[in-house]
C-alpha cells in the first residue's frame, strides 16, 4: 500500500520538536517555571517554527514569481519579531519594543546595507583615485565608528529628534568618511 506523504522527512522531524518545545513552553509558563528554562524552551520553540516558515517559504516561491516571493519572505520573516513586540507591549513593556526596533533598524540599514556598497566603495575609490579602499580596519575608523554608535544610541534613545540632532550625525559621518579617504595610510 503507497501512502501519501505530504511532509518530507526533514519537515516531520522539525515539526515534531517545534510541538514539543511549543509544549514544553506552555507547561513552563503555566506552572511559573524557571525564568531561564522558560527562555530557553520559548527560544527554541521560537527558532524551529521559524525554521517552519522558511521552509514553507521556500516551498511556496516555487509557485510565485521571485517579487511576490521576497514579499512573502519579508513579511513572514518579520513575524516573530512583530508578535514578541505584541506580548511585551502587552506586559507594559514599551521600551524593550523601543529598543527592539532600534536595533532592527539600525541592523539593517548598518550591516545589510553596509555590505551591499562595500564593493560598489572599494571600485569608486580605484576609478576616483586617492587612497584606495581597502578592507583593513585602521585604528582611527574603528574609534570613530565606535564613537558614531555610541552618539546615535544617546540621540535616538531620548524617543525625540530635530533637525539640528540629524545634521550633526551628518556631520559626523562625514568627519569619520574624510578620515579614511585622507587619513594616515595603513601599513602593508
């Protein structure tokens, strides 16, 4: 007899531990179990359900174009982080949300597009001339990236902005961009 599997092997697996942590976080949260155990049996539930989407993700775009694709993706893949910001809302936690989306933003606007015009960077800098763009960290631009960091936390955390704030980060950009085009040469 030939059965119908709708499931791979691999997705039965995931699902199977995804209910059991599932469970296990429910049991925990409902007999006031230990905060880190609580975390941990959330975490993993967390992750494997995630891992759920993306493979039922991956298994949808075979129908659907690559731009309904990336929509789906974006917008399945913002879920978890959209209902923890509702459970913490929930429990009158506004500023962990806070942070929450200020780390997202600043994540993907810092680290996902910094890695999309690195190499854009390195061919201007050859075609403009000057000091070429090189992938090595000199001392001075990790200070001033550090420091550019650090003035951005203690202005957006203040929950308000004005023009002038905005014009001294770019200010500061632009100090921290001049010195590594004209800065000290990095030996070789």
């Amino acid at each position: 007899m030939h059965r119908l599997r709708i499931l791979g092997r691999r997705t039965s697996i995931v699902l199977g531990i995804g209910v059991l942590a599932v469970g296990a976080s429910a049991i925990l949260v409902s007999i006031d179990g230990a905060p880190v155990a609580v975390f941990l049996a959330t975490a993993v539930a967390l992750a494997v359900l995630a891992t759920l989407v993306g493979e039922g993700t991956d298994q949808v775009s075979v129908r659907l174009s690559p731009a309904a694709t990336g929509i789906l993706q974006s917008g399945l893949g913002n879920l978890p982080e959209l209902f923890i910001a509702f459970f913490a809302l929930q429990a009158g936690l506004v500023v962990v949300v806070q942070s929450a989306l200020i780390g997202s933003i600043l994540a993907n606007s810092l680290l996902v597009l910094g890695i999309a015009l690195t190499p854009v960077l390195v061919l201007l800098s050859i075609l403009l001339g000057g000091a070429p763009l090189t992938l090595v960290v000199s001392p001075l631009l990790a200070a001033a990236v550090a420091l550019s960091a650090v003035l951005t936390l203690v202005i957006v955390f203040d929950g308000e902005s004005n023009w002038l704030e905005g014009l001294a980060l770019i200010g500061l950009y632009m100090i921290i961009a001049a010195s590594v085009w004209w800065g000290p040469a990095i030996p070789t």
